[in-house]
C-alpha cells in the first residue's frame, strides 16, 4: 500500500512538474 502511495505522489509530482514547465 504504501509503495502504491509513493508511485501516486511521484505520478502527481511530475505532472506538476511537467506543468510547471509547460507554463514557463
């Protein structure tokens, strides 16, 4: 359970980061 957590939160951080750098 917690791995699956942990893949979560790295799937929503890249998205972020991903959108972050679309947006600069």
């Amino acid at each position: 359970m917690a791995k699956k957590l942990a893949g979560q939160a790295f799937v929503v951080t890249g998205t972020l980061e991903g959108y972050s750098r679309a947006e600069a």
